[in-house]
C-alpha cells in the first residue's frame, strides 16, 4: 500500500484519534496532590542540626547475599 495516495486519509484518521484523545484527556480529574508538611525538627538552624528520619526495615543475612548475587548478575555491575 502506497502512503502517498492515501496521505490525506492518514491525516484525517490522525485528526479523529486526536479530537477524541483530547475528549478523553479533558475527563480525567486534576491530581489532588498536596504539599508535604514540614515539621520543625527537619529544619536546620546555626544551633540545631537537622534530623532525618528513615523507616524500613533491616535485611537478613540471606536478603543480602541475594540482593549482592542479583547485582553482580546485572549489566554494568562493577561488584
């Protein structure tokens, strides 16, 4: 099939999808997203430093020898 010859039925097919994408796009809800809050003891001053705080938990002995098996095997690895 010849592109060329059907160039003006590729761009009217293109001007639909696009028409109906923008319809679609238009029914999505905005992102609710809000500001993260800010506490007082993450701040650092000349007299405080600042505190991070980390939560997860420790890997096991075994955890880590997988995770350090599935880097090496990894490209570009240089363990």
């Amino acid at each position: 099939m010849n592109i060329a010859k059907h160039m003006e039925a590729v761009f009217v097919v293109a001007l639909a999808a696009a028409g109906s994408a923008s319809y679609v796009a238009d029914a999505i809800p905005e992102a609710q997203a809000r500001p993260a809050l800010i506490q007082d003891s993450s701040i650092a001053t000349n007299t405080r430093m600042a505190v991070v705080v980390v939560k997860g938990k420790r890997l096991s002995d075994a955890e880590k020898q997988q995770m350090l098996l599935a880097d090496r095997r990894a490209s570009g690895s240089r363990i």
